[in-house]
C-alpha cells in the first residue's frame, strides 16, 4: 500500500494484492487474482469529508465450483465472496463515493 498527502486536506492511497490457489483436486491451471485499489479523502472541516474507492480485480486460471466438485475458470469477486456479487467473468470494478461527518 502506498499512501500520499500533498496537502493537508488530500489523502491518497492505493495498493495492490495477488492472491494464488493450489493445484489440487485435479486443477492443472491455480486460480491467481490480481486486485488494484484507489482511494482518496477530502477533508471539508475537522469533522466532515468526502471520500471515492476504486477497486478492479482479474482472475485467471481454474478453481472448484459451488457444489465442491466440478473445475470451473475462476471469476472476479471483489469483497466479501460470500455476500457480494460476484463477476460473469475474469474482471470486475467497484467503486463507490460518500460524505462522512463525525459526531
């Protein structure tokens, strides 16, 4: 992760990850995922910003499916991977923005 403030008000950051499964279960080809991430902060007063995330993830290669039995190619899943909604494909991109005022 790198972080950055060129001024007082601004705070960048971004970071990569890389995530690598096993060859098992009959895998020739592991599932790798390559995830990037931005974000940045304004700061309004001491108590209140803004914010923006960006994230994008590729996946590749093959992993088990669902039912814990079938290869599937992987596909992207940016979040909890339980709860969110993953990709139809290999890539996906989320972003989100908000106000924040501390009380």
């Amino acid at each position: 992760m790198v972080h950055f403030k060129p001024i007082s008000a601004l705070d960048l950051a971004a970071g990569y990850s890389y995530t690598r499964a096993t060859e098992s279960n009959g895998i020739s080809s592991a599932a790798r995922y390559n995830q990037f991430n931005l974000s940045q902060y304004y700061s309004l007063s001491k108590r209140t910003g803004l914010y923006a995330l960006e994230a994008y993830q590729r996946a590749s290669g093959q992993t088990i499916g669902n039912n814990g039995v079938s290869i599937i190619n992987a596909t992207a899943d940016i979040g909890d991977g339980q709860n969110s909604a993953p990709s139809s494909s290999r890539s996906q991109f989320a972003a989100g923005v908000g106000i924040i005022h501390r009380f």
